[in-house]
C-alpha cells in the first residue's frame, strides 16, 4: 500500500464531502445559490483532494487554494453574505483549505523546486 505524502490532501477531500452535505446538515438548502456553490466546490475539492492524495502535483495544490480563495469571497461575489450561516461556512472552510494547501506548498521540498539529496527522505 502506498504512503499518503501530505496528509492536509485527504483533509481537503474531508472538506469537500462537508460542503456537499452542508447546505443540509447547516439548513440553507433553500437559498439556491449558496446551495450549488457549496455542492459544486465540494465536488471538485473532493476531486481535487483524491487525486492529490494518491498522485501529488503541485499543480492539485494550487488548486484546492484557489477553491479555498474562491470560497472565501463567494458569499459577496454571489450575494449570499446575508445568509449568515452560509456564508461563515464558506468562509471557515475556505480559510481552512486555504491554510491546508499553502502548508503542502510551502513545506514540501519538491513543490518549491528543491531537489532533495539522493540520500535524505
């Protein structure tokens, strides 16, 4: 069985469950618009998070911190920041997977362009 590289990667794919079933389990199902949000960019950083998961790229992390970006701002973009509950999930979540991806890219040698020793793991 191979070893996960960064744990944050299967987390972020933890949160991306979390937003699909948030608009349900937090009860803004009915504002339509935070709705899809939260399903759509739980789909792709569940997506995201998998693939990162079993195959790192950089590129996967970069991703999950634009996600994280996107939600953040989402709620005033989309004009659902009067729904309070919400938008804090929108914007705890994106700050969290924000936090998460910068931690991957940020402390992994290989994603800063550092090449390691042969000898050191």
């Amino acid at each position: 069985m191979q070893k996960v590289k960064h744990w944050q990667d299967p987390v972020n794919a933890v949160i991306g469950a979390w937003l699909v079933l948030s608009p349900w389990a937090l009860g803004f199902q009915a504002e339509q618009v935070a709705m899809w949000n939260a399903i759509v960019v739980g789909v792709l950083l569940v997506a995201v998070g998998l693939g990162a998961t079993f195959v790192p790229r950089a590129w996967e992390e970069w991703t999950e911190g634009v996600l994280g970006i996107w939600m953040i701002l989402s709620p005033w973009v989309l004009a659902f920041a009067n729904v309070q509950i919400a938008m804090i999930n929108a914007v705890v979540v994106g700050v969290a997977v924000v936090g998460l991806a910068l931690w991957v890219l940020m402390t992994d040698a290989e994603f800063k362009g550092q090449q390691r020793s042969p000898g050191m793991r």
